[in-house]
C-alpha cells in the first residue's frame, strides 16, 4: 500500500478514537460491558496500537522526529479527549484510559521498531548470501 492510503486509514482511526471518546453509548444502545472496565481499557490499547503503527507506515518510516511528534501528538489528544469528559455528563475522566492510550502508542512503535530491526536483518542476511 502506499502512503496516502495509510495516511487515510491514519485519519479514518483517528476520526474513529475521537468520535467514540465523545459520544453517548447509552443513547445508541447498552454497552456498559463495552466501555467499562477492563474492556475498555482494552479499545484504548488496540485503538492507539494501531494508531501508532499507521502514523509510522503513513509518515516517512525513516523520519524519526516526525514520528516522535506524532506519538507525542497522539498522547496530548488522548488527554485532551479525557479532558474533555470531565465536562460531558454522560463521560468520566479516567486516569486508566490515559494508562491505556500510553501503553498502547508504545506497544505499537515496538511492534514497528521489532518489525523494521527483523526486516532489515534478514535484507543484510540475503545481501551477504549473494
């Protein structure tokens, strides 16, 4: 895929994360399993997972700052939507969620930093076969 599509799915996710942080579940349906508890904190770690792989496949893999601002910018908008449900009736400020987004954005980059360290051995490896 090339980069304006991860690009769009960046945006897609990141729409995604703000829309849920800011509704009201209970108008739409019952999903108090959904978005209490340990479940909850689960979404934020998959959500900001896949967020932070996509900003790394989305804006230049070999720009580190770059993407050490978008992580730090994906952090900032996770405590602003917590923020923001302090003053929404139907939404709490959670100090777990922060916990959960923060994890989540490091477990990504993990996964890509692990994932690009595996795929530039294994080109070293073949290059040195030939």
């Amino acid at each position: 895929m090339t980069g304006t599509i991860y690009k769009a799915f960046f945006i897609i996710i990141l729409l995604l994360i703000i829309t849920a942080s800011l509704i009201n579940y209970s108008a739409f349906f019952n999903t108090g399993a959904l978005t209490e508890g340990s479940a909850g904190l689960i979404y934020h770690f998959i959500m900001y997972s896949i967020v932070a792989i996509l900003s790394w496949m989305a804006f230049n893999k070999s720009r580190t700052l770059i993407i050490f601002i978008i992580g730090i910018s994906l952090f900032i908008l996770g405590l602003c939507l917590e923020i923001v449900q302090i003053y929404l009736p139907y939404r709490s400020f959670n100090p777990m969620d922060l916990a959960a987004n923060t994890v989540g954005l490091s477990f990504g980059y993990c996964l890509v930093i692990l994932w690009h360290t595996v795929r530039k051995n294994k080109t070293v490896q073949n290059i040195r076969q030939d």
